[in-house]
C-alpha cells in the first residue's frame, strides 16, 4: 500500500503493474519457497537458474488451441545467502515450486544504532 504523500503527488504506487499475481513466495524455517502458476507448461520447457542472489525462471510453449506462443520470465532476488548446491525445483500440476534453503551461518546481524538527540 502506497503511503499518503505518495499518493498525493500522482506517482504510481508500483511502477510495473502486473495482470495478476502468478507467484507466491514465503519464508519457512530454514528456506524461502517460491510458487509460480504456470499452468499447460511442459517440465522440459522451463529453464531455472541462480546467479549471484538472483533467480532467474524462464519458459516457453506453444498454446495449441489459440496457436500462439506463450512466454514466462521473472526474475526474483534473495536477501539472505542461499545454499545454491541444494536449490530444488518441481512442476506439478501447472505449478512450479521452487525451494530455496539458507545457509545455516548466514544468520541476521543486528546492530544497535545509537539514537541521538
């Protein structure tokens, strides 16, 4: 939700619009799980890659009924240090799920900001 100021100048609260929203993405105990609808998609057909904090998810089919090609692409980036030799992916039932572990030291810091006044 934008915040009031924003508003009043007119600027958009988000600056790509997107038709709907095809993914879900959450955090669990020790990794971030990604969800994305990408329903009449082939397992073959769909490209996932990491590079250096950056999801990268790709992919491309014909739609026989309407003949036309359908393309994907979104571009996800993680917070947190990812253990990129155990990210898994599956495609079940038009829904591509992606696990995303964290890695066990890359815990959050904090640090204590002196307030000053």
């Amino acid at each position: 939700m934008a915040s009031s100021w924003l508003q009043s100048t007119g600027f958009p609260s988000r600056l790509f619009e997107t038709s709907s929203n095809d993914y879900e993405l959450y955090e669990e105990e020790d990794e971030f799980v990604l969800s994305v609808e990408m329903p009449g998609f082939d397992p073959d057909g769909i490209d996932v890659s990491w590079d250096d904090g950056v999801l990268n998810i790709a992919g491309e089919h014909e739609d026989e009924g309407r003949g036309e090609r359908k393309t994907y692409h979104r571009r996800f980036r993680f917070p947190k240090t990812i253990d990129d030799e155990n990210i898994t992916a599956q495609y079940k039932n038009g829904i591509l799920e992606v696990r995303l572990p964290v890695r066990s030291e890359a815990t959050t810091r904090g640090k204590q900001i002196e307030v000053q006044g």
